[in-house]
C-alpha cells in the first residue's frame, strides 16, 4: 500500500484498523518530499520535528479509540497562513524572516482535531498571481508536467496534493487562488462563500474577497475539512453564523445553469469540450441545462483589478520596515524615516506587489477616488446583482475555471494583463461573495482541466453534493 496516496477517508479508515499509525502516514510524506519536492518546488518550509511531534500526538490519542476524521492526517498550509513559532514569508523577501506569533484559526481549528502539519506551501507573492511564478523563492512546477506553471496563488498547496506530497492543504481564494491551482493540478478546491470560514491570521490581500479553503483528492476529503474550517470566529469580525451540515442534492432535477457570456473567442477549445462534455454528463444524469445570462461579466476584470490593489495598497502599508518585516537592508544606512520606507520596501517588494500598490495608491487618491474606486464599487453590486438573477431561475452555474490550459513557465510572465485575463472566470465570484469550486473534469494531453461550480451564498452543500455525484460519472 502507498500511504502517500491515500485519501482523508481511507487514511482514517486505515488508521482505525490499526494498518499504520500517523507516524508511519508522517514519515512516508516526508520522505516524498524530500525526494520529489526539490524540483516541484511546493514547499517553502517543511516543519519535520513538529510534524513527528504532532503525529506521535495523534497516535496517542488514536489508541484511545475516540479520534475524529483529521486525526493523524498529515497536511500542508499555504504561506500566507500562520502557523505559531512557524516562518509564515508569503513567499516574500519583505517576510523571510517573520515568525508566527499565533496559530491562524484555520490552523487552531485543524490542529484541535488532530491534523499533522507537514509544512508551509509556496505562493505568489502576498497571494498576487494566479500562476505561482510571483514567489520570491522560484515558481511551483505543474506535478503533471513540469515545464509548466501549477497555477495560483496557491500554487505549492495545489501541487502537494496532486504530487501526493500532502494528504490535503490550505489555500486562500482572492480572485481564484484556490481554484486556479486546482484546475491545473488536477485535485479539488472549495473557496467558500465569503465569511463561512474565518480570515483571522491569514496574511490580507484584499479583506472584502480573501476566504482560505480545502485543497483535496475528493469532493468527499474536501468536505471534511471544510466542515473542520467554517464557523463564527470572534476574531473575524466578517466571519458568519453558519454551520456547515453534509446533505444530499439530487443531479437529477437539478437546474444547471451555463452562462452563455462565458462561452466566446478566447475560451481554449480543449478547455471547452471538456466543460462541455462534462456539462453534457449532468444532462445524462437527469439534470436540467438553462442558458443564461451575465450581462456585467465583461467588466468584472477591470473592477477586481481596480478594488483589488486599491485594498492591497491600504493592508500591505504595514509592511514598511519597522512594524513589520525586511528593515533598511545592510549597508544602507537610511538617512530619515521616508528612507527606511523606500530602502525597505523598494529591496522587500517584488514588482507585481509594487505595481499593486501604486495601481490602488492612485485609485485611491483624490480626485480619482470617485471616478475609480467608488465606480467599481457600484459596479460590484451589478456583478453581484448578476448573480441573485441567475439564482433565481438555476441552482447553481457551471463554468470553466481557467480559459486556457496550464501555461508554460515564463510564458507570459512579461505580461501582466494576459496574466490578469486568465482570471476571468473566477473573480466575479470573489466580487459576490459566492462559494465555488474546481472538479477535475479531465486532461488535454497530460494536462488536468478543471470544472467550476458556483453556488449561491452558503450553499456549499448543494455544490459538494451535485460535485461528488459528476466525480462518480467522470472518474478522473
Ligand atoms: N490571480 C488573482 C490575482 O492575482 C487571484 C489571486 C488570489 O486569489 N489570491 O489577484
């Protein structure tokens, strides 16, 4: 048996039965990594003491017969999430040497039921990128082929778990960051609706989008640790009262709807047979397939692209080299206080980070306020208003999650707006605060091509459920 492949479920089962302990499940992923991640690049910091520390916990407490579905489960978490007494860098020079202070709640909450954390998974820089190739500490390879990118920002979480490096991960959703890898990795990504799972501890980004969310093997491990993760948090002043119950909703009967926007010139044609014929699967299976219609959908790109950096700029102004992070590197002297901010940030900073906070520095000016930020405000609630009209005539909507099959290393990295264009299926959902999520629905080639599922506000279950029945039909 490969331990490293298993799922949450058999894990657990095997561990019930006594086959290994999470000793055994710990030492077989370490070693992975230590054999494979050296050219995957998913790991920033792998935490080996603390996670044979951790797994020798969950045994103890497996022999007491009373342990839950993570217990001894070995996992990893993106770096941009805190771990305690843990490097948390977001892939940044500005943070290389930052240590956690506290556990993030995501983490305490994984913790409480007995999770083993393997280590700390690469990133675009401050989560900004949605290849991988933003991280100050190299790009994360695709497991499935290595001269292209994983997808990101959560990039090394998305390749842990397809290289079975990971039993699952954590990952953070601004404007597709869980999905993006998970389409092109080929494993399955929950971004929840916006406030079911609590931010506290999570490195922001952009505070009215950022969610963290389960990267698995299944719809079924994705739904365990999402139950783990969600809930009302006192210390996310946005997180909800909402307690997340498994339930089944019927494919057959259900009313899918495709948004016809969504199928033009750009779309890659191998992308699009594959949605289509997974589309098509739900049709066989009894479902009913509705066309409809996002009218605001061609502006959500320049609206994420206005609010994003605007709120960027406003949460990344703490790290100015004396609060936080990299400080007036050596051998320059600063000569004032305005010198240590440029000295810090100008060595700190990477230049997708630079060119998000000028972008939101001037949106946020005066005299431009109104005509960028409030504008793409008003235009966020038609986007979202999109969205309420749509529920109401379809349960929920399929799509693809990225236009175009996972891109070549350095492909398009001299290019940020091509960059910013493969985002155009999975920011609107950020936008309106929608839970989505990626299912592999098939390969082009070698490459993994993934099914988005959006669902209406806190109606994870319904999309986990119709997901899990549409993984049966496909068997990737
Ligand atoms: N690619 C998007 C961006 O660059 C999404 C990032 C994210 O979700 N963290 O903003």
């Amino acid at each position: 048996m490969n331990l490293t492949e298993l799922t949450i479920k058999q894990a657990h089962e095997g561990l019930k039965n006594k086959e290994f302990t999470s000793v055994d499940l710990t030492k077989a992923y370490l070693e992975k990594i230590k054999k494979l991640d050296k050219e995957i690049n998913a790991y920033l910091s792998v935490t080996e003491d603390l996670a044979l520390a951790q797994a020798e916990e969950a045994d103890r407490k497996i022999l007491t017969g009373e342990f839950g579905m993570l217990c001894g489960i070995p996992c990893a978490i993106k770096d941009a999430i805190l771990v305690e007494d843990q490097k948390c860098t977001a892939a940044s020079k500005m943070l290389e040497n930052y240590v956690a202070p506290y556990n993030a709640t995501v983490v305490k909450k994984l913790r409480e039921a007995g999770a083993v954390i393997l280590g700390k998974t690469n990133t675009d820089e401050f989560t900004m990128g949605g290849s991988g190739e933003n991280s100050a500490f190299g790009p994360t390879k695709n497991p499935h082929d290595k001269t292209r990118v994983a997808g990101g920002s959560s990039s090394g979480s998305g390749a842990a778990v397809a290289a079975n490096l990971a039993c699952f991960a954590l990952g953070s959703d601004t404007g597709g960051s869980i999905r993006m890898p998970s389409s092109n990795c080929g494993v399955v990504g929950l971004k929840p609706t916006y406030g079911a799972v609590s931010r506290y501890g999570l490195i922001a980004h952009a505070s009215s989008l950022d969610q963290i969310g389960p990267i698995a093997k299944t719809i079924e491990d994705a739904e365990i640790v999402f139950k783990t993760l969600s809930g009302k948090d006192k210390m996310d002043a946005t997180s909800a009262n909402f307690e997340f119950r498994i339930s089944n909703f019927e494919l057959k009967g259900c009313r899918i709807g495709v948004p016809k926007e969504y199928f033009v010139k750009g779309l890659d044609p191998k992308v699009e047979k594959i949605i289509k014929n997974a589309i098509k699967k739900a049709e066989d299976a009894g479902a009913e397939i509705i066309e409809i219609s996002l009218p605001n959908a061609e502006f959500a790109l320049a609206c994420y692209y206005i609010i994003v950096p605007c709120e960027a700029s406003a949460n990344l102004a703490r790290f100015d080299g004396i609060r936080y992070g990299l400080s007036g590197p050596k051998g320059y002297p600063a000569k004032d206080l305005l010198d240590v901010y440029l000295k810090s940030r100008g060595k700190g900073l990477g230049p997708e980070v630079k060119r998000r906070i000028l972008i939101g520095t001037y949106a946020l000016s005066s005299g431009y306020y109104d005509a960028y930020y409030k504008k793409a405000q008003e235009v966020r609630q038609l986007i979202r208003q999109d969205f309420e009209k749509a529920f109401e005539k379809v349960d929920m909507i399929f799509c693809p999650v990225s236009p175009v099959l996972p891109v070549k290393l350095g492909e398009k990295t001299d290019d940020p707006l091509a960059m910013y264009l493969m985002d155009i299926y999975t920011i609107s959902v950020n936008l309106a605060g929608l839970p989505a999520l990626s299912l592999p629905a098939g390969k082009a080639g070698d490459l993994p091509v993934g099914l988005q599922i959006i669902g209406n506000h806190f109606q994870e279950n319904k999309i986990l459920s119709v997901a899990e029945q549409i993984e049966k039909s496909i068997k990737f």
